[in-house]
C-alpha cells in the first residue's frame, strides 16, 4: 500500500490502526489479545497488540536471546488534530439549521478548516449483554456531510489581517437542513444508526471526529509534493510499516536468519500529551516486552534471569522515534534557525533540543546518521531558532519510562497542523529505505 492509499484509508486514529492490522495480518502477523496467556514464541514469530483501538505495537521476534540482543524500536503517532464531536452535538438555528457541537483535538490550525468538504470518522460503542463489554464498530462516512462555512469579507473587514477565532462559536460545522416541524435531537444517531445499519436505541456512545474528504494528492511541476491531511505523523507510520514488512529489504535480507527483534510501536494521544493508557507515556508497551523476555526465556529454556534480562534488553535497544519536522519555508525563512535549513527533498532530519524536547543526543544523532549513510540515504539537523519555541513529540515521554538509547527524526513538512500538509515524494522514499537498513541492515 502506498503512502497516498493509507493517508486516504485513515482518516482518525481508529481508522489508520485498523488499517494497519489489515496490512500486518496479511504479511502474516497474529494478534495477541493481552487478557489471555502470553503465547509460545519462537525466533521469526509476527505478532501484534492493539490497546484502546487507536495504538498498535507489532514485533518480529528474531532469533537472539532479548537480553543479548536488545530490540530495534521504530515508534510513531497515529493522532492528528482536528475536531471531536461532543455529545448530545445538535443545535437547531433558525429556519431548520443544524449544526454539530465539537471541541477542538490538538493544535489545529483552525482557519485552515473553513469551506472545506468534511464528513466523520471514529468507533462507535453499541450494546450487548455484557455491560463491560460493548461491541465495537469503525465508522467512515466517506460522502461529505458537513461544512465549517468562513463568514464573509464584507462583515470581516480585518480577516485578511488576522483573525482571533472563537472554538466555540467559529468553528462548528453545519450538518444540514430539516423541516421546522421535525425536532433536531438524535439527528446524528440517526445517521449513524443508518451508516452502520444498527439500531438507534443500541448505540451507546462514541469517539467521532471530522475529517477532510478531499484525498491525499501529488502536486508540482514535476508531482514533487504530497498534499495530504495528517501527514504528520501518518507519513512515518507508513514508513516503519514498510520497513517492518520488508518491502523494500532484498530477498537475502527478507529470508536471512533475523537476530535482531524488531518493534513498531504506533502510540496515540501525541498530539494532546502522551499521557493515555494508549499514548507513549502508558506502561502498556513495557508489559508487552516483560511478558515477551518472560516467554522467549521459557521456549528457549534460559537459565537467566527474566526480570534481569529485560533490564539487559533495555540497555541493548536503540530507539527511533519518527514524528514530522518543520522544513524551510520559502515564504518564511527568517523563522529557521540561521545555521540549520531542512528542506523538502533533502532526507530525513534529525532534531535536537536542548531543553531536552526531543531525545536526541550527539550518541543518538550519530547512529541514526551512519545508518541513513549506509542505506544511501541524505539526511539534515533541526535546531529552533533560539527565539522561537518548538514543539515536542513522544520520544522524551516515552525514554522517561523506557531509558532506551535514541534519536528524535521526522521527515520535513510545510504547513505543520493545517488541515492540509505538504511533504515530500522523494523524502518518504528516502525514509523507508533508511528505516528498512535500521530493521534488516
């Protein structure tokens, strides 16, 4: 699956995870359901968990003892921002207008949501008889349903010089028109009710969020750029799973004895913190490698000790993790720092902070560069400009649990948290190819 397909299969988090199982089960990975015994596992084992619907951690087993050989651990985001519906969302206006009550998800750039065709996707919770245990379902609405309409300029004289924008008032979207007559409550039940052909009475909640329609396209003169909503950090998913997959590994590399155990840990809640029992900062993804020492040690019969050797694995790991950076803007130059200029089209970028934002560190910056050199790959630095605050991603968060060895990289993006961002054709082929040499090399 190319890049453009899996951008347009995953519109939210639920969505871009269930995709990725699709993907995996195909290439033969089993999926371990973390309430019952971990399994038997042998070196060459596919296997994944899920946590929550919306994070994912697959692991290719490979023939070394853990503690021996540490893991190799891609780690990426599957969030975005944008806008959940809050409950009970209908407002009935004037003249039978309806529109949706949302709160705001992330760092969006909100004016980039205006006139654009928007629908819905999330999961959906519906009954059963177990009250501990409803039944899950992903919706995706694929047919544009609502709008964010931007009020004119004629009664916004200023718009063009900057606008503050009220969450609450300006950006909620308007579903449609129904008769007066009609009352407008479980207007949105209805239509989900419908799309999933369910009972409107079994549904009992859910995590719905807009979407933009439009797909994900290439753009330039010579089809250069991706133009695509959730680019960050969708982008890196994609490359960690091809890397994993081996799609771009050669047949000796793809058939060799791995030694190595890989991971690709998928987190959610980046874009809000981290801090969820499915985000980076959830001890979710260290109980699923303590139980995983604890069952190689058992088939291969070690007499180490396990809680010993996860310790060891630990101190033998590296970790990548892979969320988007700001490339150099050619309408915005002076806000880069004035030695370091990532551009599109210029390789992956390491990013380093020294407020400690990113995990970075000159140990971490020089693995991550010999292995881009090794896979032919380019690749750049990322430094703020001292007088303007960056943001921060999930390796820090995830390094203060985890104490892994590791570097903080991303491709480069314009447009960073707009509804649409702009990257690179050549530099998500330079990343796979980087990533597989970390996975195989």
């Amino acid at each position: 699956m190319n890049l453009i397909q899996f951008l347009n299969s995953s519109p939210v988090n639920y969505l871009a995870v269930a995709t990725l199982e699709e993907q995996l089960q195909a290439a033969g990975f089993r999926k371990i359901d973390p309430t019952m015994p971990m399994p038997d596992v042998r070196p060459g084992d596919k296997l994944y968990f899920t946590k929550n619907d919306s994070s994912l951690y697959a692991i290719r087993l490979g023939s070394k003892p853990l503690g021996e050989s540490g893991i190799r651990i891609i780690c990426a985001h599957c969030d975005s921002p944008t806008f959940r519906i809050k409950p009970n969302p209908e407002i009935l206006m004037e003249k039978g207008f309806v529109k949706l009550n949302t709160e705001i998800y992330g760092g969006a750039i909100m004016s980039t949501w205006f006139d654009r065709p928007l629908s819905l996707a999330g999961r959906v919770m519906l009954r059963t008889s177990d009250p501990l245990h409803p039944q899950t379902r992903l919706l995706h609405i694929k047919e544009p349903i609502l709008i964010i309409p931007n009020l004119a300029i004629h009664f916004n004289r200023q718009v063009n010089d900057g606008v503050k924008l009220s969450k609450q008032k300006d950006m909620l979207p308007v579903l449609g028109i129904i008769d007066e007559e009609l009352c407008a409550d479980n207007l949105l039940l209805n239509e989900i009710a419908k799309n999933l052909d369910v009972a409107p009475e079994d549904i009992l909640d859910f995590d719905l969020y807009l979407y933009d329609t439009t797909p994900a396209c290439e753009v330039g003169l010579n089809k250069e750029f991706i133009s695509a909503g959730r680019l960050d950090d969708l982008s890196m998913v994609h490359a960690g799973l091809q890397a994993m997959l081996g799609s771009v590994a050669d047949n000796k590399k793809k058939n060799q004895n791995q030694e190595q155990t890989m991971v690709l840990a998928i987190f959610d809640n980046e874009e809000t913190g981290s801090g969820t029992k499915q985000g980076a900062g959830s001890p979710f993804l260290a109980q699923v490698l303590q139980r995983l020492v604890l069952a190689q040690s058992k088939a291969l019969g070690l007499t180490t000790n396990p809680f010993d050797d996860f310790y060891r694995m630990i101190e033998n790991s590296f970790m990548v993790s892979a969320d988007n950076a700001h490339a150099w803007h050619p309408n915005y130059g002076e806000k880069m720092d004035p030695t370091n200029h990532p551009v599109l089209g210029g390789g992956p970028i390491i990013k380093v902070n020294a407020a400690q934002k990113y995990a970075s560190d000159a140990d971490g910056a020089a693995v991550f560069s010999e292995i881009c050199r090794r896979a032919g790959v380019p690749y750049q630095r990322f430094v703020n400009h001292s007088d303007i605050a960056g943001g921060s991603t999930l390796g820090n968060i995830l390094t203060s649990s985890l104490p892994f060895r590791g570097v903080d990289m991303g491709n480069g993006v314009w447009g960073m948290h707009s509804i649409r961002e702009t990257g690179s054709v050549k530099d998500q082929e330079y990343v796979i190819k980087a990533f597989t040499e970390f996975f195989w090399g």
